[in-house]
C-alpha cells in the first residue's frame, strides 16, 4: 500500500493506494495519528484507489475516525469504489463514518 499526504493548512488529504490489510494498515493508523499529533484537525481518507480491505484495514478506518474525534476533528472517507462500499455497508462501518463520493465533496463538508 502507498500513502500519499497532501496537508491544507489543518486539513490532510491521505490518498490509499493498493490493499490496506495487515501491516499496511497499521501504517496508515501511524501516519494518521502522527498527523493529529502534528497538529492536522481533519482527515479525508481518499479510498478511489484501494484496492482491497481487510478487518483490519476496517479497524484502523474506525480507529482513525476515533482519534480525529478525541482531538475534536473528523475524518471523512471519500471516493469509495463498489466493492468497498458494500464492505462499508454490509459491516455496517458506513454507519459509523462520514463516507462522500469524492474528496471535494468531503472537503465541502469540512469548510
């Protein structure tokens, strides 16, 4: 999995790349926090391009979101493909997470 981070002032887009399972997911729940800690409020989750998830891969999602709220920000997921989706839904995580279809939509939300 690869991460790509684009900081907006407190706002940091983080771009999933590839399977977020195992390992790769606890890297992505560092990085996030490691962004709260550096003072980032809010963080959209961009998924269009994550190709597979695991229940761990859910779990840092929920973990991640948990944070952000702890610190008094969100995190948003955003561009979902089908398959995730019907993850999301089928688990019911997407009751749990602010989930748009597309990052400028869940930018939107955030100004």
């Amino acid at each position: 999995m690869n991460l790509r981070f684009e900081d907006h002032g407190r706002l940091c887009v983080v771009q999933v790349d590839g399977e977020c399972v195992g390992e790769s997911a606890e890297s992505l729940r560092r990085a996030c926090v490691e962004r709260f800690t550096g003072g980032i409020e809010d963080i959209i989750l961009d998924v269009s391009a994550t190709s597979l998830i695991d229940s761990i891969g859910l779990e840092v999602l929920l973990d991640v979101a948990d944070v952000a709220t702890e610190r008094r920000g969100r995190c948003l997921l955003a561009a979902p493909g089908d398959t995730l989706r019907s993850i999301l839904e089928i688990t019911r995580i997407a009751d749990r997470l602010e989930v748009h279809d597309a990052v400028e939509s869940a930018a939107r939300v955030l100004r």
